[in-house]
C-alpha cells in the first residue's frame, strides 16, 4: 500500500531541512549563515474514508484536499 491518493495522485515529495545560525541582518545582526543541509519528505495528509466508487461502497486512501472539496463521496 503506497502512499499515493487514490483520487488525485499525490504523493510524497522531496526537499531539504535548512539548519540556520546568527541574528537576521534586519534585527541587528550580521545575517544568518547555514551550517547544514538534510534532505526530508513532504508526506501528505492521507485518510482512509468509505466512499461510493462506481456505484459500490469501498475503502479508499484519498488526501485531505479530495474529501474537503467534494471530489470523494464519504458514506457513512
């Protein structure tokens, strides 16, 4: 089970945590300087809802976004 929505396709994306040190020129200081660069991962917001999928009732994995604007429909 991947972590994909099911609906729309988004996945996990992929960027960099930014380690800062120093005070902001514009506070006083000589400006912040970076001592280190990791990589880290976006995950999204998945939720495992039942919904209507062709006319049956199924469990899906969709993102946040899909249930609140209305491309899934939840069944209780």
């Amino acid at each position: 089970m991947s972590r994909v929505c099911e609906v729309c396709g988004k996945g996990t994306t992929f960027g960099n945590r930014i380690r800062r040190r120093g005070m902001a020129k514009a506070k006083g200081g000589v400006g912040r300087k970076t001592t280190g660069i990791s990589s880290r991962a976006f995950k999204a917001n998945l939720q495992t809802v039942k919904a209507k999928v062709g006319g049956a009732v199924k469990r899906v994995r969709v993102c946040a976004k899909c249930i609140r604007s209305g491309k899934v429909t939840k069944v209780s």
